[in-house]
C-alpha cells in the first residue's frame, strides 16, 4: 500500500493518478502542514476541482490560512502559496 502512494505522489507522478490528499486532522490558521497530518485516497478525478493539491511537495510545509477540517482536500486558497521548505525535512516530517 504504501509503495502504491509513493507511485501517485512521486514528483514526477503523471497528472491523471488518481489519489488525492486530505487533511488526516483539523488543521488551525498558521499550523505549518506536515507529512503526518495528511492522508491519501483514492478517487475519481472528474470529482476534484482542477487545483486539487495532488503531490506531498504542493502542501507540505505550506502554513495553513484558513481552518482546514479533517477529511478535507487541500485547496491552494486554503494555504501559503509558499513553502518553507521542500523536500522536508526531518523537523517537517515528524
């Protein structure tokens, strides 16, 4: 299983793959997005809006704007449209 998001999420992922990330917890307006606080799923991707954030690098390390509940799809509107650093490392991840 996790190979398989690994091979949705990979940078160089084609578009059409069709996982998704959600918050995995309710994120608060400043928190700085980690690997631990989201999850992937997978879904039709005529669902999701074309901006959909679909690789860990588009919101990790991102601050958070808005709240954000759990099981929500990020939204670029939705956090900084700068992160504080990527690839992450060991400080973002944990």
């Amino acid at each position: 299983m996790i190979l398989g998001v690994y091979e949705y999420l990979r940078p160089d992922a084609p578009s059409d793959s069709p996982a998704v990330i959600l918050v995995g917890h309710d994120l608060a307006p400043g928190t700085v997005i980690r690997m631990i606080d989201l999850r992937v799923v997978v879904v039709d991707l005529a669902q999701l809006p074309k901006e959909t954030p679909r690789h860990f690098r588009d919101v990790v390390g991102h601050a958070v704007i808005v709240p954000i509940a759990q099981g929500q799809m990020i939204l670029p509107s939705q956090v900084s449209p700068d992160a504080k650093e990527w690839p992450p490392t060991r400080a973002i991840c944990q």
